[in-house]
C-alpha cells in the first residue's frame, strides 16, 4: 500500500457501474452525461469542464475498461462516462442498486451441503479513509470489494478480518507467518523492472504474490503553473531536478523511470503537505504524488492556480489484495478473489460498492 495512512484523503465520489451508461452522447463536458472525444481534449481539461476541477480520477474509473491502456492518449470520437458529481452514473442511478441485485443471486445460489472450508483470513489497518477503517461502513471500500469477492464469480467462502494498525508488520511478519492469507491492500510496482527498483520494490516483487487490480490512482507530477517543465514529454526532462516524495510513501514510482538518485535529486519531507510548500516556495522542482492526494494539499495552501499536473507523463498505480508466496494455497486463494473481483467488475457491483463508500464517506466529512 502507499504508506502515511494516517492522511484523509478529501476524495470526490467517483462512478457507478459503466454497464448503466445512457444511448446518447453529449456534446459539452457536462456531469451526469456521457461526452464524446474531440481533438485535444485531456483527462484534466474535461474534468475541469464538467467539475470545476483537474481531478480526473473519477472519469478514469468510470471509462477504466477503455482508459486503462492509454490514458494520456484520447482518442478523437471515443465516448466517456462523466458520472455525477456525488457518484451516481445518472440523476435516476440509485446507490446500492447493484450491491442489493448482487446480494439476492448470490442468496438463491448458495450452496447447501455441509463442505467445509476454512474462512480466509484478511487483515487491514485503520486511519485510510475511504478506502480501509473500522469506522466506515464494511470496514471501508478496499474491504468491502474483498470479502464481496470471497461471494462472488463461483465462490461461496467465509472471511475472517482483523485490524492491525501497524501495516509494515503485515508484510514483514503476518503475511510470512500465515496468521493471515491477505492484507488489504498494497501497491505493487511493475515487477518487469525489478532491475530498477530498490529494496521495498525488489521484496513486493519476490516475496508476495498479488490479485489482479483493486483500485488505480493517477500518480501524477507537479510542477508550478508557468515552469517549462509543466508540458515535458520525458522523463529525462526532470533528470536533475528536485523531485519531491514524502517519506513513507513508495518510491518505486520514481524508480520505474529513472527519477531517483543520481539521475534526480529525491527530496523527502515528513509530510506531504511539507513538499507542497517546498515546491511553492521554489525548493523543488516537481512533486510526485497522486491526483487526489495533491488537489487536497493545494486546496489547503489556496495554491491550486499557482500549480500545474503534467498532462503527458501521468501513469496509473495499482492497489492489489496481497498474500506471501510462502503461503502453500497463495494461488488457490488469489484465483478465487481474481474470479470475484471480474465478475464484479462485469456485472457493476465494483462501481457501486466504490460509489457507495465513497458517498457515505463524503456526507461524513461535510
């Protein structure tokens, strides 16, 4: 997972199941509406068109299927969701509507014979709001898509689920020891480069084993509004310069394509508000962070005008369900969360159940 779970992130709501999206298209960048592609049209610009702010993230989740390969790319004429801006897909959606659908197959198929299985065991950690908190309802999003899943695509298994509030601990002991079969939930870096990544990256890629895709963030760079830096198109533009990253998040981001030392001067503060301040100030010249993550830190420094999100250099990080590989049913175990987690996605329950948390999670902060 990205570490400094203790920061709540102001997250918007996002989508609802895509399978709902209406026949017409729009021809302006309107909320509740679908929106069709012109030439030169961006993630950001459409967001800000039709939200009032550069945070895409929600369109990302609801066109996931068609944005995931090339998000940096549109494409002239394709069609995009833009959900509400509370998370419903349409002004009639209903939250919950495919969770309770779900729910009732799920009841008619149950099995009746007495074959017994053991519960997989989850572990989670408080203070990652919407995504994992025992305060939130089903323990947060990440949760709730986790032992749903242990319901869906065939299965029909109990789950058990603990809180650990110590999350290195899960990975350094729990995992390995097989108290637990999965901790919710981790980042994983692009394990095709592990001659690139450091020690955190290496272990991720040699010591666990992940589910397919949970949740994708939009790891962006930062830079201030008139830097020649804000529309680079390589990576090699930034080798040299100061690029911020907070201690306890993952770097393997950066590592990936070359932003590290020497190649680039990593610059960690404490906090991520602090590389928020540095790169105002002058101190830095880029910070690398997600979309989300850094709206709230500009939107707190009143900044969000002095600021930029590089347009082309945006990748897409991965949060997964991760298990040991030590752990002797390691591939049974993931099989069955990956057949869950696709047949959520097909049948839209994953867009509700994200949608939903993230409502209630919004009504809460209000």
């Amino acid at each position: 997972m990205i570490a400094c779970k203790q920061i709540n992130i102001g997250f918007r709501a996002l989508l609802v199941a895509v399978g709902l999206m209406g026949p017409f298209a729009a021809t302006a960048q309107e909320a509740c509406t679908t929106y069709t592609v012109q030439e030169g049209d961006t993630l950001a610009n459409i967001a800000q068109t039709a939200y009032g702010t550069y945070d895409y993230q929600m369109i990302f989740n609801a066109n996931r299927d068609a944005l995931a390969a090339s998000p940096n790319a549109l494409a002239a004429g394709l069609t995009l969701i833009l959900p509400c801006e509370d998370g419903r897909l349409t002004a009639e959606s209903e939250f919950n509507e495919v969770i309770a659908e779900q729910e009732e197959k799920q009841a008619a198929n149950r099995r009746t014979d007495s074959e017994y299985a053991p519960p997989i065991k989850f572990v989670s950690g408080n203070g990652w709001k919407p995504f994992t908190d025992e305060s939130l309802t089903g323990g947060g999003i990440l949760v709730r898509l986790a032992t749903t899943a242990m319901q869906r695509g065939g299965n029909d298994r109990e789950s058990k689920l603990a809180w650990v509030d110590d999350w290195d601990s899960h990975v350094t002991t729990l995992l390995p020891s097989r108290a637990f079969d999965f901790s919710i939930a981790w980042s994983m870096p692009d394990c095709t480069k592990i001659d690139l990544l450091g020690a955190e990256g290496v272990q991720r890629c040699t010591e666990y084993a992940a589910t397919l895709p949970v949740y994708e963030v939009a790891h962006v760079l930062w830079t201030l509004a008139d830097s020649e830096l804000a529309l680079a198109t390589s990576y090699e533009d930034f080798f040299g310069k100061r690029v911020c990253k907070p201690q306890g998040w993952s770097v393997f981001p950066l590592e990936e394509v070359g932003l590290i030392e020497p190649t680039a001067i990593l610059v960690q503060p404490d906090t991520v508000l602090a590389c928020g301040e540095m790169l105002l100030a002058g101190e830095v010249d880029v910070f690398a962070i997600e979309m989300e993550t850094a709206n709230e830190v500009f939107t707190q420094l009143d900044a969000l005008d002095k600021v930029t999100s590089n347009p082309t250099l945006v990748r897409f990080l991965s949060f997964h369900f991760v298990t040991s590989q030590a752990n002797p049913r390691a591939a049974e175990y993931i099989e069955m969360v990956n057949n869950g987690l696709t047949e959520m996605r097909e049948s839209g329950e994953w867009y509700d159940i994200v949608s939903t948390g993230l409502a209630e999670y919004n009504a809460a902060s209000q």
